[in-house]
C-alpha cells in the first residue's frame, strides 16, 4: 500500500483518542472522524481498528485488552465494506469480518470480530435482526452478552455519518441507545455530530499534496453553446461534456496511460431513485442523441445505465480500460462508488434549484492512479450542469437535517378552515400536455379581474398586434399606442408581465472554478435562448410539481 503519511497520521491519531475514550469508563463516547471524498477513509479506519487491537494488548494501562466492533453503514455500503476488510485481513486474521449469520450467537461478538450491519435492516422493530426471536437471538441480546456476560466494550462504527441524520434518523438513534456501545467511532466527509468528545480531520490540501485526489473541479468549462444546428441546451451541455471525456481519453493516450476515462450524466431530481416525469423525459433525450450523433449506445457497449428499472452494462464499470465512456444515472449511484476513471459530470437540475452535493461531485476527484500527472489537465475534476443562477452552493447531502427533525408546525386553536376558489381549465387527457380550448377564455377572464383591466379594451390595438412581427417572424419593439384604454391596461400590467417576449433568455455558469467543499460561489454567466419545446417541458415540470391552491396566480413563462 501507499505510504501516504497524513493517513498514518490520522490512523494514530483516531487510535490514541479511541483508546483514550475507552480508558474513561461510560458509555456512548463519540469521536468523529472527518476526511474528504478520495481520501481513504475506509482505509484508514480499518487499519485504526486493526491498531486498537494490538494497542490495547500492548499498552499497561489499558482499561480493557480486548474489543468488539459493529460496524453501521447505509443501504448496501456495509457489503462494500465487508469485503474490503475480508480482502485486507485474509491472511493476518488480525481482525475478522463478519455478517450476522456468522456469528456465534450464544457467545455474542468475540475480540477482534467486526460485525457488519445496514441501518435499513435494524432501525424498524419489525425487522429480522432485532426483533425478539424463540430461533435466534437478537442483534440487542448479542450485543448485551458481548458486554455484560463477556466484559467486552464495544466500538460502533457509524460509516457515511451523514446519512445517519436522515428522516430516519431517531430510530437509528435508538438503536444506538440500546446497543449503548462504549465508543462511537463517526466517519464522513461531511460530519453533522454536533459537539463529539473528540475529533480527527484530514485536510484536503493534504489529500491533493499526497495526489490522491484532483487538485480542483471546474464548472462549465470553456463551454461554447451552439445553435446553429438548432441544438436545446441540454444537447449543447451533452455534447461539451462528451468532447471534454474525448480530450481528456486522448491525453490519456499521449501519456501511454492505458485509462479509458468516464461521463457521468446525473438525472434531476436526485432525493429520489424512482424515474419521474422529466427524468423519462431528459434519460430519452440523452440515449437518442449519444445514439444519433456519436455511436454511444447500450448495445455497442459504450453506455452504461443505472437507473431504477434499467441497469446496463455495469460489471466491470470501474475498470480503468473499461470500454464504457458514459454512465447515466440516478441518486442511488453517488453513495460509496467507487471509479477513479470517473473523470466529467453532467447534471441536469431540477428546476430552480442552486446545489450541488458533495458527495455526488466527489465521484470524478479521485485520481486513477493515485498520483498526479503532467499534463494539467487531467488532475482537475470537470462539471457540466444546466444550473440558472448567479450563484450556486456545494453543500452536504441532507444539509437541513436539523429543521428537518427538530422543528414541528402546530395548527393554532380556533381557527376557522379557509376556503380558496381554485380558477382553472377541465383537462380531459393530461398525457397530451396541452390546454383546453377554455383555457384562453378563462385566462382572460381572471387576467381582467385580476390587474382590473378595463372592459372592452385589450393590451394591444389592431395595428399593433400586426406589427408585432416582422418579415423573418422575429419580435420588434411596441409602437405607441393612441388607445387610452391600452395604454391603461398595460400601466397596471408592467410590473407584472412582459407584452413582447417570444424566447426565454436563460444564464448558466461558465468556467467556475472550486474546491468540493460547503461554500457559496459567486458565478459569471454565458446567455442562451430556450427552444419552445424545452420552455414546454420545463413549464410542465413546474405547473406538476405544485400542491397549492391559489385564488387568482398567473405567470407567464417568458
């Protein structure tokens, strides 16, 4: 292995305040263990562990000689886990990995075992591997004969801390609480542990210094949005994150680097595995232009796709001369993957939306080899997005978990129900996303009574509604209108809509350089007019994502 000294710093480091923790006695100490994405975490917390084991036999003042380990991760990582440490530890049987079928029951978790467990199969009561059993005992039993029949502290691992403060989070907190394990050792790149007895960070700046990982991440880079093909933005995005893999794969080759380096294109809405909508919708769009315009296609091997109901050409992906080039995924790929080719990320947002999380940026930081190269270009991570803001944040995934769990609405007494009107169109096939022909009259209607418009009188006259265009279908400027009612209604509608709009002009970032941590970034912006069938689509995503009632509200897409 590498010898990388602010790991073994940190190995050290976590093994004195372990064992310093467990010299005080009690229960339930917490020490967080804080290391950026690439760094080696699971690394260097199974050699800490490996450590504390020779420690405690070797030290005189050690208040035990032996420990026990349960290790906790979410969803699948702790299968990840389980074999890394199997791997590690095959021949010196230092430690010894386990599941829960493995272990012997009667005896509880022996010194040096490290037993495995997914939060999802032991956070509900009704689950297997806690619920009171005539056959088996109980994850809860093994853990108190481990403690109180054998004298044997337990160390409770908490891998991806982060997502331990989920909407989850109280009943892993209870499972916590009954196991009582001495020590609560808590890793993640972004820790939420308020106020832990003790800590251990790994700088990023260490991390790059040692070429684990890139030295930055560049959002939209030298991007250049071409329509004179009459490309939407998300094939203009497509395709400049395609020629970056393309020029990064022949930098690769200069070198004599044998790395095939991979596109990952992330769908929106990412809280969610299930495809919505729009996910269909973008995940078409993205197959038939790799299909059309560059030969990338599931069957030629060339794309792979991990979606909820569609997984392609996955085994091996993480081979560095893997054939691959892109990956299309969702939400349920960014949690312990691991493919250092990884190289461009394209993420489509859902609409409105300013963020990026860490721990999905952090799947392109790792460097192939784990060291730098000479061409420049190949240790900066690059990021392509359709993002619309002037200001974009990197922040942790479930960054509001606090208000999330700690704060609750209470419905005040005696207040009476509210009834608001609803004003709206019968749409008898919603599949079709089109308006009835209703629609415009009922438009009008609360349009007049909302802004008050006079009666009898439009927002344009008849000749200017025939100078709106000219020859090549373009809008021109409003003439002056000798209508006083026009000119009247259009008074009190100019704060609110605009009257000649034919395209959206929408700002992206461009050439955002940052470091793949929580901040705030301040960004300049490149312009580009939507397509009406992409104003269409996005329109329809927003209108469906609303759940209110409102009495009169009517926005015009512009």
């Amino acid at each position: 292995m590498k010898n990388i000294p602010y790991q073994q710093n940190a190995i050290n480091e976590l093994t004195d305040k372990t064992i310093r923790l467990l010299n005080l006695g009690g229960k339930r100490h917490k020490i967080v263990f804080e290391a950026p994405t690439g760094a080696g975490k699971t690394v260097m917390s199974c050699l800490t562990l490996a450590n504390i084991t020779d420690e405690l036999k070797s030290r005189g003042d050690s208040r035990y000689q032996e420990v026990a380990y349960i290790w906790f991760a979410p969803r699948k990582l702790h299968l990840q886990s389980y074999a890394s440490l199997k791997n590690a530890f095959g021949e010196t049987r230092k430690l010894r990995p386990v599941m829960f079928d493995e272990i012997d029951q009667s005896e509880g978790i022996q010194p040096g075992e490290i037993l495995f467990v997914n939060w999802e199969s032991v956070n509900k009561e009704s689950n297997v591997m806690v619920r009171e059993n005539e056959s088996f005992a109980s994850l809860y039993e093994i853990a108190r004969r481990t403690q109180e029949e054998y004298d044997l502290p337990i160390v409770a691992i908490i891998d991806e801390e982060h997502m331990f403060w989920s909407k989850t989070a109280d009943k892993s907190a209870a499972v916590l609480e009954r196991i009582n394990p001495a020590v609560e050792l808590r890793i993640s790149a972004t820790p939420k542990t308020l106020h832990p007895d003790e800590k251990v960070k790994v700088y990023r700046q260490d991390v790059i210094a040692a070429e684990m990982i890139k030295k930055e991440v560049v959002l939209n880079p030298d991007i250049e949005l071409d329509f004179s093909e009459e490309r939407t933005l998300n094939e203009n995005l497509i395709k400049a994150a395609l020629a970056k893999r393309n020029q990064l794969a022949e930098l690769y080759q200069e070198l004599g680097v044998n790395i095939n380096p991979l596109l990952l294109i992330q769908l929106p809405n990412d809280v969610k595995e299930s495809m919505t909508s729009e996910d269909q919708a973008i995940a078409e769009q993205v197959k038939t232009y790799l299909e059309a315009i560059c030969g990338i296609t599931a069957e030629n091997g060339l794309l792979a796709v991990w979606l909820a109901n569609e997984k392609e050409n996955l085994a091996g992906l993480e081979r560095p001369d893997n054939m691959t080039q892109v990956l299309l995924f969702k939400e349920a790929i960014a949690l312990g993957w691991d493919c250092p080719r990884a190289a461009v990320l394209l993420i489509f947002r859902k609409l409105q939306s300013d963020q990026f999380t860490i721990q999905t940026v952090g799947r392109i930081l790792r460097m192939p080899e784990q060291k730098h190269y000479p061409k420049e270009q190949l240790n900066i991570g690059y990021v392509y997005t359709d993002i619309a803001k002037d200001k974009i944040q990197i922040v942790t995934a479930d960054s509001d978990y606090i208000l999330k769990n700690t704060i609750t609405a209470c419905r005040r007494e005696n207040l009476e129900n509210v009834s608001l009107p609803a004003y709206y169109s019968e749409r008898p096939n919603v599949e079709r996303n089109y308006l009835g022909p209703d629609f415009k009259k009922t438009l009008y209607e609360i349009a007049d009574e909302f802004w008050k418009l006079e009666r009898g009188a439009g927002l344009f006259s008849i000749a200017e509604l025939a100078a709106l265009r000219n020859d090549n279908d373009e809008f021109t400027p409003l003439p002056e209108s000798d209508d006083d009612l026009v000119n009247e209604n259009r008074r009190r509608v100019k704060n609110s809509i605009r009257l000649d709009v034919k395209t959206i002009n929408v700002e992206i970032p461009k050439d955002v350089h940052f470091q793949n941590e929580e901040q705030i970034l301040k960004v300049d912006q490149v312009r580009f007019a939507r397509k009406a069938s992409e104003i269409d689509r996005v329109f329809m995503a927003y209108i469906s994502g609303k759940d209110i009632n409102l009495k009169v509200k009517v926005e015009l897409i512009k």
